[in-house]
C-alpha cells in the first residue's frame, strides 16, 4: 500500500461539479492499494499517516501530529500509484489491487483513521475526480507499507 502525503491548508475533491469531501487544515492522502495487501498494510500506513510530525510546533519546527493540530484528512483513492513506467511509455497497472480489494482495504484505511478520532473526507471509489487543495510548505511525503521508501 502506497501514499502520497500532502500537507494542506485546504483541500476539496469534486465529481461532475459537486463537491463531495472538503477539509480545512490537514492531510490530501492519495492512497494506492497494490494487489498482495492486506489489513496489516492497512494498519501500519493508518498508524503511520496519524503518526506524522510535519506540522510546525511553536518554535517553527516540524514536530506536530495532525491531531496535536486538531487537522483533518481528506483520502483518495488513487490506483495510479502503482503505475510502473519503467517498460515503453504507457504505464502498466498490474501490480494494482483489482477494484473490490482496492475499495474494501481503502475504506479499511479511512475507517481505522477515524477510530483515531480525526476527521475523514472521502473521495468517491471508481468515480472521475476533480482533486483542488493548497499545498501548505510545500509539504510532500511518500508512504510504502513495505517501507520500500
């Protein structure tokens, strides 16, 4: 299972016009669900996005949690994230989880996040989205369960 962090000062995902998740300060995770994954990925990305110190505490650092800063996450699914370009030009998605475990391990993923107690927007699953936030940092992290970076 992969990730992309971005820390955001707001972010929104829209489907044919209509905005269906929006967050204020916070996390825009892009997640991807390879097709070997199971919950225990799901666990240790969950654990490790509610982890995260990449907010800016007091003295200007990066050292603050997103629930020390009360932030909220907006997750999207994203298969394109396992999109393997090394062979000619168009993309193979072949080590992306087929759509039924894709969405039953990303609404896992959403669902351990708010047991956390922060705030989860979604994206809609299979649906063409319209993704608009402002990056706050710039602020981008990757995330792999395998911990392959």
């Amino acid at each position: 299972m992969r990730a992309v962090i971005q820390r955001v000062q707001e972010a929104r995902v829209e489907v044919d016009g209509e905005v269906i998740g929006k967050i204020g300060q916070g996390f825009l995770v892009l997640l991807g669900v390879r097709k070997d994954d199971t919950e225990e990925d799901v666990r240790y990305l969950a654990d490790k996005v509610t982890g995260l110190r990449i907010f800016e505490d007091e003295a200007g650092k990066i050292n603050l949690s997103i629930s020390e800063v009360k932030g909220e996450i907006l997750a999207v699914s994203q298969f394109t994230l396992y999109g393997d370009c090394r062979k000619g030009r168009r993309p193979s998605f072949d080590e992306a989880a087929p759509p039924d475990v894709a969405e039953r391990l990303y609404e896992l993923f959403v669902e351990e996040i708010r047991k956390s107690g922060i705030k989860v927007e979604t994206g809609r699953f299979r649906a063409l989205m319209d993704v608009y936030l402002i990056n706050s940092g710039p602020v981008t992290i990757l995330l792999d369960s395998r911990q392959l970076f």
